[in-house]
C-alpha cells in the first residue's frame, strides 16, 4: 500500500503499482474479529479488524502475523487460515472511522512484527483502545511468576 483517501462509506488504496482498490465499509467494518491460533497449546486468540468488503464481495481485514512480518490488509481466507472467525465481544473506544485511520496508518508503518512488542494482539490493541498490551503475553507472563513463587514457596517450606 502506498497511500488512501479514507471516506465515510470506503476507503481508497492507493496500491504501490498505482493501482486503486476500493473497500466499502459496512455496519461491521471497524469490528474486531478472532480466530483460535493454529497448533498452539493454550487457546490463544488471533484477532484482525474487519474493514470491509469490495465490489466483487472479498471480505477485507487488518491483522498482524509473523507469516506477514508486519501488519496487512489481506482478504478473509488470509486472515482465517480456514479456521472460523468470531466477532469479539470488545469494541474499538474509538469509533469507525479513527479505528479503521490507525489500523491503514499501522499498515503504512510496516512495523516489523515482534512476537513480545508487536504481536496480533498489541497491534489491535494500539488500534482499537490506544493501549499497546497484549493478553496472551500478560497471561503467559502471570502463569510464569505464579508457577516461581509456588517453587520458591515450597522450597522455602522445606519440602
């Protein structure tokens, strides 16, 4: 992507070719959606945006993936990997149209995934909430801590 002109009902993209791809929004664009990540051991999300769909009825959506190596717009079977999607209970706090602006800006930064900074979860985050956390990383986190101070305890207690 080279550039967009964002509008109430669709954005334009400017593709680096020149080219022009238009996505018409509709009353879920700007909405988060997930599917289960594929081989993991733990039920961990992977959520994208849906922005919208095209004149030939391709489904759109933002997400992150280290397949990708930075944040995309790529059409639904890209974003599903065949897996069912569902929409997240969550909303973006901060409407439609600033959703979808952050999420084409993030698209033009490229920024280099990064499992522990940059992940899927982290970049919906930034987009939707303007918090860069993500809950996968949180809950490995407070499962590693709580699993040292249960050792630590048990060495302690002498066992």
């Amino acid at each position: 992507m080279k550039h967009f002109y964002l509008y109430s009902d669709r954005v334009e993209i400017i593709i680096s070719n020149g080219n022009k791809h238009i996505v018409y929004f509709n009353e879920y664009s700007g909405r988060i959606y997930y599917r289960h990540k594929i081989n993991t051991i733990s039920n961990v999300r992977h959520p994208g945006i849906f922005l919208g769909t095209d004149r030939n009825k391709q489904r759109w959506y933002f997400h992150n993936h280290f397949e990708n190596g930075h944040p995309v717009i790529e059409i639904e079977q890209g974003f599903s990997k065949g897996q069912k999607l569902y929409v997240d209970e969550r909303q973006s706090s901060l409407g439609r149209l600033v959703t979808i602006e952050n999420a084409l800006n993030e698209v033009l930064d490229r920024k280099a995934y990064d499992w522990l900074d940059n992940n899927c979860q982290s970049f919906v985050n930034r987009i939707c909430f303007n918090q860069n956390r993500s809950e996968a990383i949180e809950n490995w986190t407070a499962g590693i801590l709580t699993g040292l101070l249960l050792i630590a305890g048990f060495k302690a207690s002498g066992n």
